[in-house]
C-alpha cells in the first residue's frame, strides 16, 4: 500500500490509523478500546504546571512540523517509517497535520508532538523528548489549544501509563466511532 495524504485523511475520517511493522510494511489499525481525553477533564500535575508556568521552554505550533515527526521516529522500536514521514509531511502542508513544539533557551527543539486535525477532532499520533518534560509541556499546551478552538475529540488511540497520568481514559470503538462522527462534522481552525 502506498501511503497518501488522501489516504491519511480518510484513514482518519474512518477511525484507522497507520503503522509500519519492522519490514517497513504500513498497515491499517484500529483499536477497541480507543484511548481519548476529555478535554474537561484533562489533568496536570502540580509538577508539570510548575514547569508549565516557569516558562523554560517556547511552545510554537507547526514551525517544524518534519523536525517533530523526525524526532518522534528516532526510537530503537519504532513504527514511523520514512513513507510515513512523508506522507505526513505533504499532509501538513495541505493544512490537515500539526505540530506543538518546546524549545529550550538556546533555540534548540527539545520535543514535540504531531497529529491531525480534522473538523472538531484532533488524532494524537506521537510525541517525543530531548528534554525533561518537553514534550509533557506540549501536550498541555495542546489541550488548552484544542479547548479555546472549541474541539470535541482528542484522540489517543492506545491507552498507556503516560497518557492515564493525564486523564485518558478508554471508551467502546463504537462510542469512539460515533463522537468522531460527530466532531467530523464541525468546523473549526487549529492554527
């Protein structure tokens, strides 16, 4: 299968999402339970809020977007291959896939996180850090951003200890299937 912008888009739109096995195979996935935040309930931790406020990293939204995905692919286990790297790429300059990047005093990318946005829905995809809590800042600024656009999803796709740390919970596929419909079906701008 050859991974387009266009596939992604409807990949997303169906509640699948993109994985390349260690052969650089990309398969379509889904999971049952999926993993989302409700953003109501997002939870910070006093740590990480003080980290938040101290104001050690600058936040910016889609500055660079393949700096994010690159890094985000740079793990000893990792099912971000170099097709899914473009495709996602091409799918961010058509407006559809963003990122929220933290970068530390000497303007050097400390971490990130990347994902697609589509009506009232945004699909976390991955996130990564060269930096203490780098990319825990971006995930806050994400659901305040996500929060003042007025967005009804944010997917997490697969439940782990890090995002239950947050407030992400699990839900049935077919609940998930019906709000994604749902959010689907607003408009809304993330940049």
């Amino acid at each position: 299968m050859r991974l387009t912008p266009q596939l992604l888009e409807w990949c997303y739109r169906s509640g699948a999402f993109p994985m390349a096995d260690p052969y650089g195979r990309i398969e379509l996935y889904r999971s049952d339970p999926r993993a989302v935040l409700e953003l109501d309930e997002f939870h910070v931790p006093k740590s990480l809020a003080r980290v938040v406020r101290s104001g050690r990293y600058e936040v910016r939204i889609d500055e660079d977007f393949e700096g994010v995905i690159r890094g985000c692919a740079r793990r000893e286990e990792t099912w971000i291959n170099g097709e899914i790297v473009r495709a996602f790429v091409a799918l961010h300059r058509a407006g559809k896939a963003h990122s929220v990047e933290a970068y530390d005093r000497d303007g050097n990318l400390a971490g990130g996180l990347y994902g697609v946005a589509l009506g009232g829905a945004f699909m976390g995809e991955s996130m990564f850090t060269r930096a203490r809590d780098a990319s825990k800042v971006c995930f806050v600024h994400l659901v305040e951003r996500l929060r003042e656009r007025s967005y009804e999803l944010l997917d997490c796709q697969i439940q782990n200890d890090h995002l239950e740390r947050f407030g992400v919970t699990e839900i049935p596929e077919r609940e998930y299937l019906r709000r994604l419909r749902e959010a689907l079906s607003l408009r809304r701008t993330f940049v």
